[in-house]
C-alpha cells in the first residue's frame, strides 16, 4: 500500500499534464477552424518564450 501512495503523485502529475495539454490543443483547434486564431499574436508569443524545445 505504501507503495501506491508514494507512486500516485508522480501518476497525477502525468494526468494533469495530459489534461492541460488536451484543454490547449482544443482551444487552438477550435479558434482555427472557426478562423479566430491570431497566427501574428501566437507567433510573437513563441518568439518571447525562454523555452527552447528540439
């Protein structure tokens, strides 16, 4: 038992990963396809963003 607890952290991190991901992704797709994704907003965005992702 004292194993699930101390592992159930680490998989609920993961879930809320997924979650958070999902939520964003539907977002974008759905401002796409309705044409109210501002690509000039979204690029400023990125180009000020620190992380860098290879």
């Amino acid at each position: 038992m004292a194993l699930v607890i101390s592992v159930d952290p680490i998989v609920d991190m993961g879930r809320t990963l997924v979650n958070i991901n999902d939520s964003i992704i539907a977002g974008l797709l759905t401002a796409k396809h309705n044409d109210l994704l501002d690509t000039k907003v979204l690029a400023e965005a990125q180009s000020k963003s620190t992380l860098i992702i290879h």
